[in-house]
C-alpha cells in the first residue's frame, strides 16, 4: 500500500509503526531516557517508540512536548518519523529546533482522517522525501 | 509547508540576516520557520510574552537556552518565567539530586540573563502583567495559554516550549492561529441543561468539566452552555488547567461568563452547524473516575497547587484547617508562586496552614522537579492536573477530591471523599 500525505518537515524514515488514534503528550506521555510511552491512560502505554515510525493524530496537553521531543532526538531516542491527521505545530517546532541545533530534523507527515485510519501497529512503512509512504 | 509566501518587514528580514546579531537571527529562524509551517502572510507584533522552556528537562534545551543567552539575545517585549525544575531556596529539603539542581539551575540563569523576569509561576496571571482583552501575547504553558485566551480574552496561540523564547526576544509570531478573530469562534457546543445546579454549584466540578472538555473537544474550541454555576477566577484557572491536560484545549467560551461569549451566536461569531453534544451525568461521572488512578485508600501525600495556589486558595485552605493536625504518616504539600506565598504571609494565613503541618514548595511543582522521595507512592489532590500527569510523570497512584475531601484524608492518614454528588 502506499500513502501519499502532507509534507510537515520532510526526510527519509524506514520503521515499524506503531499506531494510536488517541492524542499524545510527550511531556508525562514519553520518556527521552527509553523512548517508551509512559502516559498510563494511553493505549500505546509500555511501548518504546524509539526508531519506529509514530502514528498519532495530534498531541494533546503540555506544551512541554517539543522540550522532551527535542531531548529524544539528541538522546537517539526518538521516532525515527512521526504520521500525524493534521499539521501539529509542536512536532513542527521541536523538529525545527532540532535541525538548527543538531541539523537532525524528525520527519514529519499528515495524513487524511481516512488515510490513518489504514495504518496498523506493526506494520513496516517507508517514508521517502515528496512525502510518500510505502507500507507492508 | 503552505505555499502562501511569508513577507518580512525590512526590520524583520534584518533580524533574519543576523544584523542585529546571531542570538536574534537564530530566534528570527525557528519563527520564521514557523511562520511557514502555519502558512502565515506576515509576522504580528506581540507585546508580552510568558516562557514555559524555562523547565529543565535535559541537556537539550539547557543547551538551547545557553546558546540564546551565550550569542547575546535579550526579550524584547515584557516577559515572566513559568515554574523552574527547582524551588530555587528550599530545594535540599527534598530527593533532588544535586548534579540535576546545577543543571536545572544553569537554565534558570540563562533565562534570567535574556532579560525575562523570575516570577517562576505557572499562573503569571495572577502574579504581574496580567494580559489585557485583545492583546497579542505569545505565551507557553498549556494551563496559562488557555486562561489567557478563555478568561482574559487576551491572544495567544498554543505555543511550544523553545517557541516561547523565540518569539519574546524578535517581539513577532506569525499572524495566523488564535491571533486571529475568525480562528476564536466555538467547534463545538457542551449543553449542560442535563446537569444539576447542585453539582455545577460544586468547586470540584470545574477540573471534571476541564477534564470532560479535554476529552471531548481535543484540539478544537469547545463553548459550554446553559451552566448555571457562578466560577471564582480560580475555578476557571482549575478548569482550563484540566481542559488543556486531557486535550489540547487552547480556547474555551462559557455563554454567560467569559468576555468572547455574551450569548452562544457571539461564542461560535453566528456560524451555523456547530455540533452539539449534551452532557449526561454519566459523562460527568466518567471523567470525574478518569482522574482517579488508585487501588486502595492508602495515602502517603496530599498535593496541591496545580496551577500554582493563590492569595485566594490560601484564603480557603486556611479556616478548614485552622487548629487541626494532619495525621503524622502523611504529607501536606502547598506548591505556590513566591509573590502568592509572600501575600498569604502578610495576611497570616500561612500560620495556620504551616501549624497543620503543612509545607509550601515555590517556583516549581511535583511535575517537572525529581523532589518525591520513593516511598511517596500515594497521592491525593484536588487538581486536575495533578490528577491527570502524576501517574505517567511520578509513577504513582492519585486520587482526586474536594478540598476538604483532601484536608480529611490528611487529617485522619487515609483517602476518604464524599462520593454523593458523583453517583
């Protein structure tokens, strides 16, 4: 199957994805240390999205959420992409930092409401840089 | 992102060629950047800003904010400081390790050296420069942006940490978002006409409604009608502070009650096909349970203060716990600003609080300092927000209640609420 989403922040990614329709705080929601998703109420909670391609419609909470991004990405800890249903200005930012600071920007896609909705946990996808998503 | 071109004004594309030095260039870049991704035609002057980066989270952003402060970059609109990983006085008094306070400390400085004041508040409305209605602000926290734009009717959009910063020291946003009028109209209409007057009645009820709005409304404008309750400033504060904790809520209209909303046509600005949804006691129920993460009624803390208590709250904590003791197993922790706990002071209201046996910690909150020794495993509050992060961010379990649920619990060592109104 391939995608064909919004570019937010382009770059190349190849990983396991690992979906949620439920929105996200990084800050109480992920710890930079690991890269496991610690937000109890969460349904990807325990699971480490370290390397793997993320996929959740939008954050939710804190504004903290670009701080604790931008220190996963310099730890090596975070999503090697992140597939979102809308432009999210926090991933956007904390991405953006990332690339004036360590010249290492996280991918960034969107996606149409129908198209997430074919994304299964588990799957292998492969970003490319117009912004197309192979999946298998 | 979009394709609509961004123009700079000659002042602007100057600070972006590094002419005012490479502190404001490197500022002048993420904004611009971000100016982009909003698809935004030009940048807007703001005239106040408040930094939530000031938190320290790691190396990363210590970097970040001493690499601004080191190439020389000063704010350039009046700007205070959101809560710091430290109470920068009392910090040896709890389990923060010392190598993480010098770190967190160093951040402190570098945002002090940009010229931002050290009001290290989550609630800098309450402190100083409170936002006037209509003034182009561009502020961080997620609990103060939505006071800031609900309540006050000032205009911020939903500002990322390193965001923040960024926009106080070139005094620009992109024009675009909640800046805008035609982007602060209600997506979604709350009836409340199903729920009693007894409960909206209730302070309780305010993090549980937040909460519901959270879940509900997730990053869209939610506006709540036919409620009947009559909020103090800092209902409205616990409210917002739930909203933007279970959702992404940055804007909220109450009809009756906050300045964007006289009537529902002026909160949803005479759209028609808002959706609506009808709140049921069962929902309210559902989300006053979701803020309760407990197996038992074993306590080991009662915490309050998220966002950080006022001169109001010390006023109400004072008299329920007047000539009483907590039970000595349990703790009793207040988290403040300094200029709230300086006020409480004067008005003698911390004696009866401290004589309880309670102790205040300033500048920070459990959330964002490492300060609980292990063994506090069990808490118990009467925020929403410390409701809805302690068991991700501290690993423990909480239990939300009235504030005299949570003066009882201390008092006798072991959660008790009461449950009537929820059932």
């Amino acid at each position: 199957m391939e995608l064909s989403g919004q570019i937010i922040e382009a770059g190349e990614a190849s990983g396991e994805l690992l979906v949620s329709a439920e929105p996200l705080s990084f800050w109480g929601g992920y710890d930079y240390h690991t890269g496991n998703i610690i937000d109890q109420r969460h349904p990807l909670a325990g699971l480490c999205a370290a390397g793997r391609i993320l996929a959740v419609p939008f954050t939710r909470g804190s504004s903290s959420t670009t701080a604790v991004l931008l220190e996963a990405i310099k730890a090596g800890t975070a999503p090697a992409a992140i597939i979102t249903t809308a432009p999210d200005s926090f991933f956007a930012l904390a991405s953006i930092v990332a690339d004036e600071m360590y010249g290492k920007p996280v991918p960034l896609i969107s996606l149409s409401d129908g198209q997430f909705a074919l994304l299964q946990s588990g799957q292998s996808a492969h970003i490319k840089h117009d912004g197309t998503i192979k999946i298998q | 992102m979009k394709s609509t071109s961004l123009s700079l004004t000659p002042y602007e594309q100057a600070l972006l060629d590094g002419e005012h030095g490479t502190g404001k260039q490197l500022a002048m870049s993420v904004i611009v950047r971000m100016a982009r991704f909003y698809g935004a035609p030009r940048l807007l002057e703001i005239s106040g800003a408040h930094i939530d980066s000031s938190v320290y989270f790691g190396p990363a952003g210590l970097e970040f904010a001493e690499r601004l402060a080191a190439l020389g970059a000063q704010v350039s609109v009046p700007t205070t400081l959101n809560v710091s990983a430290l109470d920068e006085h009392n910090w040896q008094e709890w389990a923060v390790p010392p190598e993480w306070a010098s770190e967190a400390r160093r951040q402190m400085i570098a945002y002090e050296a940009m010229g931002c004041r050290p009001t290290w508040t989550c609630a800098p409305y309450q402190v100083e420069l409170t936002p006037k209605f209509g003034q182009q602000i561009a502020w961080g926290e997620s609990s103060a942006i939505v006071f800031a734009n609900s309540v006050l009717g000032a205009r911020t959009a939903r500002y990322p940490d390193l965001m923040d910063i960024c926009a106080a020291i070139v005094g620009r946003v992109p024009e675009a978002s909640l800046h805008l009028t035609e982007n602060r109209a209600g997506e979604l209409i709350l009836d409340l006409a199903e729920i009693s007057a007894e409960i909206q009645a209730e302070s309780s009820f305010y993090p549980v409604l937040g909460t519901l709005l959270g879940k509900l409304a997730g990053n869209k404008i939610p506006v709540v009608n036919n409620f009947v309750g009559t909020p103090t400033e800092d209902d409205l504060k616990a409210l917002g502070a739930a909203s933007a904790s279970a959702g992404a809520v940055a804007l909220f209209h109450i009809v009756g009650v906050t300045p964007e909303a006289p009537t529902l046509d002026a909160a949803i600005q005479g759209r028609q096909d808002v959706p609506t949804i009808r709140v049921t006691q069962a929902m309210i129920r559902e989300a006053w349970q979701l803020l309760t993460k407990a197996s038992g009624d074993e306590l080991d803390m009662v915490i309050l203060g998220s966002p950080h208590f006022s001169l109001a709250e010390f006023k109400a904590l004072a008299p329920l716990v007047a000539g009483k003791k907590k039970h000595p197993s349990v703790k009793f922790l207040v988290t403040s600003s300094r200029a709230m706990a300086a006020l409480a002071h004067k008005a003698g209201l911390l004696e009866p609080i401290k004589a309880f046996g309670a102790q205040i910690t300033l500048d920070t909150c459990i959330l964002v300092s490492p300060m609980l020794p292990p063994e506090i495993t069990r808490l118990m509050t009467n925020s929403g927000k410390y409701a809805y992060y302690a068991p991700g961010l501290l690993e423990t379990e909480i239990t939300f209640g009235s504030l005299q649920d949570c003066v009882r619990s201390a008092e006798i060592g072991r959660v008790t609420r009461d449950e009537s109104l929820w059932n």
